[in-house]
C-alpha cells in the first residue's frame, strides 16, 4: 500500500477497467495502479468486486463527456487500496471524448494467443500461465498490425513466451518469495542468469506496467543482504546503459536516480575485477556468454571488444544518469571514463588490415578473426564519425562474411576454423545466435541513423530482420531456442527443455525501435525515423505504446484505407495528432501539454 501511495503521480494513465472493458481513464496514477495489469491471483477479490460496482456508473460518465469527476468515495478507496487515511477522498477524472482513439482492436492478439496456447502441453508455468496470457498481454504490450503475417506472427509471439519467464524470486530450493518479480533465461531453472539482463531491460522497457522490471533490477542489486546478487558479475553485462535506455521510454527519472550510487559501486567493481593496467578490461568469452569462439578462451585474458564496448555504455550512462540527479561531479567523472575507452578501444582493437573490430589475445596479438562481436561497438555508439571505421558493415551483407539464410553467424564464414568446434555445447563459432544479432541489429540501426555513408541501407537491416524471422520456426511452429545452424535454419540444442522459449535477446525492441522507428529520447520530442525500406509495405501500425507517460500510435497508410485516418505516416499521442507525412521518413513532433 506505501508502494502504491508513493507511486501516485501526475502524468501516467490509469486505467480502472470492469472485465475487459475499459470504463474510466484518469491522469493521476501510474498503470501499475491497474487492476487489470496486476496478474490475477493478485488482484483482492474486494478490488475486483468494487471495480464492477463503480463499472456502469463511470460507463455512463465517460460517454456523456464529462471532462471532471470528483469521487467522494473514502470507504470504497479504503478497501481498494487506494487510500487508508480515514476521511474524503477525491479522484480527478480528465475524461473527453478526445481520447487516445485505439486504431487496433484486441482481437488480433487473442487470435494469436489462442493458437499459441493450443500448439503447446504448457510443461511449465509460472506467474502467468498460458489461460492468462491473453489479458496480461492486452494488459501490458503494444498492438502491432502488418501486412507481413510472419512478421506479425512473431512479434506477438515473442512477447507470449517473454511472459513465460516472469517469476517470483526464488529464495531457496523450490521456494520463491511471496512478492516481487524476476525474468529468467532458462523456462526450467527458477535462478535468473544476469548474460541477458541488458536484453530483457531492452525489450521490457516497452511493457505498460514498470513494476515486473524495476522489482528485477532491484533484486540483482540488492538481493544479497542490500547488496548486488553473488553472480552479477558472473557474466559481462551492460545494465547502467539498459536501464537508461528504458528511462528514455519510461521517463521514470526518480527510479533511475535511486540507482545511481548503486551503479558507481558496480562500475567500480567491475574495475576492480577485469581492468588491465592500460585501462582495457578482459573477459573469458565464457564469461561473456559466448564460449567456444574462434578467438576466445577460458583460461587468457584477453581484451574483448564485447565488455570494453559495454563499459563505454556503462560509463555514459552513469553520466547521464548523473546529470539527471544535479550531481556534475560524477556525470564529468564517468564522461571522462567514457571517452578514454573510445581512445583505446579505437587504438588498440581496430585491426586497419582487416578493417574490424577485434579481440586482442594476452600475447600483445590481434585474434585476426572478425567475429559479430565486433559489430557491439555501434551499439553504444562508440566509433567516431568520419574516420572509416562504418567499412566494418560490408562484412554484414557478404555472404563470405556475416550473411546467411537462415541469419547472421558470429564469426566469418570464410575462417577456417568456422563452426569447428564442435555441436551442441553452444558454440560461439559461427553458428547464428539470437543473442547476436539483436546486438548486431541494433547496432546497424546507429549506424544507419547517425553515421554518413554507413555502406549500408535500410534494405540490409531489413533483409538481416527478415532472416531473423525465418529463423523463430521449429517443426512449423514458432519458435525461440538458443542457437541454429546458418544454413538450415535447425535449432543445435533441438527442443531441449532449457532451450524452448530461450529469453536470451530482444525482438520487439527492433519492431519498435527499428523497422517502425520510435527512437526514444530524454526531451518531449517525439522522433520516429523507421527503417522500413520504402515500397515493403503499404501500412502498419504500432498502437497504445506508452513513452513518457502517453500512448502513442504510429501508423502507415500508403493510400489511407487500411485506418481510415489519412494517408502517410501518422504519429498520434494521447489521441492527438502531432505528426503526418506523405512518405516513410524521418519525422519529430512535441508532445502536447497536459
């Protein structure tokens, strides 16, 4: 209940819905104030009760326009939890008819989520099992509508299996805690694996209710008796940068800033633990969730282009975070640490011969292997402009290089010690990772963005997403596993219990933020620039995704039939539009004042 008094705030819309039906919209409470956004079994039976009470009466409210409502209702918001101060209450309701108008209906997920729950015996379930995964989804996911049912398919997909791993924390041998949430890798281990943490705050931070993430990062920060779980640093990870980039969706500043120090000390351990003499850091490729790779060991200290590049992120985030919470002494600290890891990374990892991005071996040698890792440094935005590091993306598009049918491989196709290693013990050798290639692609889509003649074209990300696709296929069905094989498309652990519904990279992220083209920012401009290439589609469109606190839908209508709302690309906040244009490109627009 504290939890709930502290988050009640202006600016987030709160939903009070009876059954599915929304019945009153109120701009004084973030969504995790929502009933129907909570899982079922934690909804109090009184909430449910009293919400269908209030149904009918704020039904008839909202469609008569009325603009304020005062509810003087103490007992009811007692038992609801709402309030517990004994005396009035009052609930302001800006209601208009104006409201955000939904261009996509529901059913389009429940059709999905039916054929998804049918094709499958549900082996395990946790928090949210398969007969609710269509209200927490509705609850909780933007709607994506394209003319590409694959692409559609997928997308939806992959959120019902991200669902499967949302847990209660274990705190011992089948015990889980009674309150909190974490995200697993593995759908049979209940201990969540921090290798993937920067990709489930990626793809998470795009779910309306903030709470299953903020409670997951507090618990490998603070878990461990106030203090950062014993394995998060059992992996490299970029997690002051993932958390960043969700506040630059959420704009939940005062959760990122309470983590700030928390940050500062895990850096500092970082240092402490993997920082060379020179500044560079080492890592086993084991250690960095990429085991049996061309250039990598368990046993030498290599530099590795991976936990360098994740540093730099690390150390820029932590300086935006800094200057977010009026602190510049940090911000200049962690600024400066930033650009020395440019510097070195740039001198030091740069083969100029094979012109990649390399690991560098103990022995003072390059590895002289380009491997997908080497593509990370584009994540962060690391490389410099202008000084001819972008020809490293010609090896995406060769198929001697990077390019398969059934997806990018992690190392070059024509070294001779591709997919040498062996089978089935996760090899980072070159078979197809998904893990990869949502770095990679997200890094492609910096690149395509804000570096001149890249070399590259939306149609390459494009043809790289659609290879990614392919790939989510096992026996007909859709599918996400761990790694398969570049060719055939075979997933190398087969359907190994650990390996169905592998949450271990992103995808609605790269629909989001790539192919539509949100690009989230710390201001109130809205900019979307998508990578579609012109004459793919004749329309799509992304609907009720929640950025800063609104509800955003951006659509394309090449001829204006598909919505009926006009043709061209539409951006709408709150159910007003802030943006069209005749064409796919990059457009930007203020978000209205409240």
């Amino acid at each position: 209940m504290n939890r709930l008094r502290r988050d009640l705030a202006v600016g987030t819309i709160f939903s009070l819905r009876c059954g599915d039906q929304l019945v009153g919209r109120a701009l004084r409470a973030r969504p995790s104030l929502c009933p129907t956004s909570w899982p079922r079994a934690e909804r109090p039976a009184h909430l449910r009760t009293e919400a269908i009470r209030l149904g009918p009466l704020l039904t008839r409210l909202v469609r008569g326009g009325i603009v304020r409502l005062l509810l003087t209702i103490p007992s009811l918001l007692s038992r609801a939890g709402l309030f517990t101060a004994v005396g009035t209450a009052v609930l302001v309701f800006p209601v208009t008819a104006s409201a955000a108008p939904g261009v996509l209906k529901p059913d389009g997920l429940a059709r999905h989520v039916a054929r998804f729950n049918a094709m499958e015996d549900e082996p395990i379930a946790n928090l949210v099992a398969n007969a609710g995964a269509a209200r927490w989804l509705e609850a909780n996911i933007p709607r994506f509508d394209c003319p590409d049912a694959e692409v559609e398919e997928i997308y939806f997909f992959r959120w019902w299996a991200l669902r499967k791993h949302l847990r209660r924390p274990p705190v011992g041998p089948g015990h889980d805690a009674a309150t909190g949430h974490v995200f697993t890798e593995f759908i049979n281990r209940a201990e969540p694996v921090s290798s993937a943490l920067g990709h489930h705050l990626m793809e998470g931070r795009w779910l309306r209710d903030g709470r299953f993430h903020d409670d997951y990062v507090r618990w490998w920060l603070r878990s461990n008796g106030g203090k950062p779980h014993a394995r998060l640093h059992h992996y490299s990870q970029w997690l002051a940068d993932a958390l960043y980039q969700r506040y630059l969706v959420t704009h939940d500043r005062a959760f990122v800033v309470s983590l700030l120090d928390e940050l500062v000390a895990d850096y500092r351990q970082w240092e402490a633990e993997k920082q060379l003499p020179g500044g560079l850091f080492w890592q086993y490729d084991v250690r960095d969730a990429m085991e049996e790779s061309i250039s990598g060991s368990r046993t030498k200290k290599n530099i590795r282009p991976t936990i360098n590049s994740y540093m730099f992120g690390n150390a820029q985030a932590i300086a935006a975070i800094a200057r977010l919470a009026n602190r510049p002494a940090v911000a200049e600290e962690f600024a400066a640490r930033a650009a020395a890891l440019r510097r070195l990374m740039q001198d030091a990892l740069w083969n100029a011969e094979a012109k990649f991005f390399e690991v560098r071996l103990e022995d003072g040698a390059l590895a002289n292997v380009r491997e997908a890792i080497g593509f990370i440094p584009w994540y962060f935005k690391l490389p410099e402009s202008g000084r001819g590091y972008e020809v490293a993306w010609a090896q995406l598009t060769d198929e001697q290089g990077f390019r398969a049918p059934f997806g990018l491989t992690t190392a070059e196709r024509r070294h001779p010690q591709f997919r040498s290693h062996g089978v089935g013990t996760c090899e980072w050798d070159g078979a197809v990772w998904p893990f990869a290639t949502s770095q990679t692609l997200t890094a492609l889509a910096n690149v395509l963005r804000d570096y001149p003649s890249p070399g590259v074209a939306p149609a390459d990300y494009f043809d790289a997403f659609r290879a990614y696709i392919r790939s989510h296929r096992m026996d007909g069905k859709p599918y996400i596993g761990e790694y398969l094989d570049e060719k055939t498309g075979a997933w190398l652990k087969g359907n190994h219990p650990r390996s169905r519904w592998y949450h271990h990279s992103t995808f609605a992220d790269l629909v989001i933020g790539g192919v539509v083209g949100l690009r989230p920012r710390d201001d109130d401009v809205v900019e979307v620039h998508p990578l579609l290439p012109p004459g793919t589609w004749d329309w799509f469109c992304l609907d009720d995704v929640r950025y800063h606190g609104r509800a955003l839908t951006i659509f394309w209508d090449r001829d204006g039939k598909r919505y009926g709302r006009g043709a061209g690309l539409v951006v709408f906040a709150d159910g007003v539009e802030i943006a069209r244009a005749p064409e796919l490109k990059r457009v930007t627009a203020t978000l209205p004042a409240r």
